[in-house]
C-alpha cells in the first residue's frame, strides 16, 4: 500500500454534493481534510470561489489508475472541459505518490504546481503536514483561504 494524496475541488453547481459524491467514491480512503472555499485562481474572472480538499488513500493502484479514477468522478459529475481554468462541477488531480515520480504530458506526480497553490496547501497540511513547507500561509496572504468545515458536516451551500 501506499501513501496517495488527490485535490478535490468544486465551484459550479451544489459544490457540496459533487465533493462528498466523489469522496464516496474514493477506493482505500484513510482520511479527508476539512474544506476550505478559496478565491479562483486563474481562468475567467467571472467564476465562483472553490470548494476545495485533499484526500488520501492507502492505495495500490499506480499513477495512471489513479489519474483514471480521477477522470471518472469528473465524469459522473458531468465535469465540462470548454475553459482552461475554467469553471467546473469536479476537478480531482493526482498530487502525490510516495516514492514515485511521472513526468509525462498528462501526469504530473508530484503535481507540478501543488506548491503555488494555497487551495492545495491549505487542505494538504490537515492530511499531509510532512509535505507542507513550514510558513507557507505567509507567501498567500494575499489569496483567500477560508476554512468552511468538513465535508461530512456540510449542508448544500448556495449554487455558483
């Protein structure tokens, strides 16, 4: 078994369903962060703020099934793809498996850009704190990053 992290994020539609939806879904669960709602990064200026977490799975399955599973909870979120960036019910991206690096044109492991992302760090050090440099909030003060609770708690938050 080993050590999976996977970002989970939602700003179209009841993006409280669609996390716990795909949350259900997650083969080898061990632990889901709170949620957090954070600022768009990127994309059109016009979107909603994200509802975002960091799973992580206890796991046998390699970097491409894992970026399969990530694809098909997108799907049965009916995840569009028209905008780089761009709003969407689901996105889940591979962002870490112990001890294994992929650098091809789909996959990124580690994800390339975890580091740059507050919406990323700020769930990652609940289920991850190993991974999170010490001090990070201070580079994304700027950026909003609020806790909302977590996602077993939730009730339907308004549509985006």
């Amino acid at each position: 078994m080993t050590r999976a992290l996977l970002a989970l994020g939602s700003n179209l539609g009841d993006r409280v369903r669609y996390l716990q939806d795909a949350v259900a879904l997650m083969p080898d669960l061990v632990e889901v962060s709170p949620v957090y709602e954070t600022d768009p990064v990127g994309g059109p200026e016009e979107q909603g703020p994200y509802l975002n977490l960091v799973v992580r799975l206890d796991t046998d399955l390699d970097a491409r099934e894992l970026l399969e599973l990530c694809h098909r909870l997108e799907d049965k979120a009916s995840r569009k793809r028209d905008v780089r960036w761009g709003p969407r019910t689901l996105d889940v991206d591979v962002l870490w498996l112990d001890g294994v690096r992929v650098d091809e044109r789909d996959l990124n492991v580690p994800h390339a850009r975890m580091y740059e992302r507050p919406f990323v760090l700020a769930p990652l050090e609940h289920v991850a704190p190993d991974l999170v440099p010490d001090g990070w909030e201070r580079d994304f003060e700027h950026l909003g990053v609020w806790l909302v609770g977590d996602l077993d708690d939730l009730e339907p938050l308004p549509e985006t």
